[in-house]
C-alpha cells in the first residue's frame, strides 16, 4: 500500500499519558497523513473509546475534505480500531480501514515512530499531567512543533505542514541551487556529490514489506526507512 499525494493513507493509533493518580491514564488519539507526515487531527480523552476515536475521525474528514473512496485509515489491531462503532463510522464516511498484519508487532510503524518522537523530546513533561486541560495544551504545543517546524528527515527536511501544502516540491529545487552554487564557488570544500533534494514522491505503508523492493534508488530506500 502505498501514497502518492496527501489525503490518500492515514495511519492512527492511542498512547497513554500518565496523570497524577497512579495507574489512572488519559489517552492521546493522533492521525498522521502518511504522505506528508503532518498530524491532520489528535484529542486527549480520560478514556479509551470507539465512539471518540468516530467523533475525531469525522472531525478530521471534514477539515481535510475527503471525499468517499479516496482515503485508506491504517492502525493496529486494537479493540478501538476494530469496534463496530469506529467500522461503521469509516463507512459512512467512505474510509477503507486497513489494519496490521497478526503477530507483527511493528506493523504500523508510523504511528509508533510519531509516539516515540513525542515521548523522547526534551521538552516532554518529567512529572504527570495535572489534568486534561494540561495535557491537552502541552500536545498542542508539541503538534505546532512538528508540523510547523520539525525539519523531518523523511521528507527531505522540510515541514509536514509545507509537504502537506505541496510547497516541498518548490523548497526542495531551491535548496538544490543554492546547494550546486555553493560548490561552484568552493569546489574544494566539497569531496562528493551534494545532498539530494529530490522530492519523496511515493510513501509506502510497510517499507521493509513492500517500500524498499520498489525504491529505485539509494536515497529513496534511506528515506522511506524513516517514519518520524
């Protein structure tokens, strides 16, 4: 599976946040678009529900403005990814879930790479969150940060906000000229090629699957290893 523009492969999952009553947990929804790697919809619930996840869902598919058919929903094989209520909801709004492969643990590899990015910044609370409120605050500060500034790696260093928008295509060959005058002023300063800033322009759902068979070249098969 894969995706060639926004819009087209969601990938999803919940985390647990902890709060200041042990073994009490407040629960981190995100939907991440493949393609671009931008968080298109998240919420922080005391519980873990299928009827949230549908409202969020719903919430999503009206921002983005997806129409029936064009869009595939990844996630593990949770209970509030395969609940009835959550399947229903897909269908109405013309999604086709899509779920991981048994016994793979590392089948949904975006969405736990994203979790990993959140949890492992600096900036990540040492203490519990106080409440939803502050919960919810602090993982909107975080989402800004990745989708507006994160240089992602993946995407050859541009934002999930300026891919998401199609503005990587342009960056990127600007990047590429200031990248080749540089080296025609300094050739000594340079011992090989410069770095490549051709657009990723095909994002697979499982690279080690199916992405790297397909990558034609070297840089893409580095890329597409990354997810977050």
């Amino acid at each position: 599976m894969q995706a060639r523009a926004p819009g087209q492969l969601f990938s999803w999952d919940i985390t647990y946040l902890p709060t200041e009553v042990k073994g009490v947990y407040s629960y981190l929804y995100l939907f991440m678009d493949i393609y671009s790697r931008k968080i298109v919809g998240w919420q922080v619930y005391a519980s873990e529900s299928v009827e949230l996840a549908g409202e969020v869902m719903r919430d999503i598919c009206g921002r983005e403005r997806i129409a029936p058919g064009q869009m595939v929903l990844h996630s593990d094989n949770g209970s509030p990814m395969k609940g009835a209520t959550m399947l229903a909801t897909l269908r109405a709004l013309g999604v086709a879930p899509s779920f991981s492969r048994p016994a793979v643990s590392n089948d949904n590899p975006y969405s736990e790479s994203l979790f990993k990015t959140l949890k492992y910044r600096p900036v990540y609370p040492q203490h519990p969150f106080a409440n939803l409120l502050a919960a919810r605050q602090w993982v909107g500060a975080f989402v800004h940060w990745y989708n507006e500034e994160h240089r992602h790696s993946a995407i050859r260093f541009v934002t999930p906000a300026q891919r998401h928008a199609g503005l990587d295509v342009a960056l990127l060959g600007a990047r590429k000229g200031v990248y080749e005058a540089a080296k025609l002023r300094r050739p000594e300063r340079w011992s090989g090629k410069t770095r490549s800033w051709k657009p990723v322009l095909v994002v697979h759902l499982n690279p080690d699957k199916d992405g790297l068979k397909n990558a034609n070249k070297p840089e893409e098969k580095t890329a597409l290893r990354k997810a977050a």
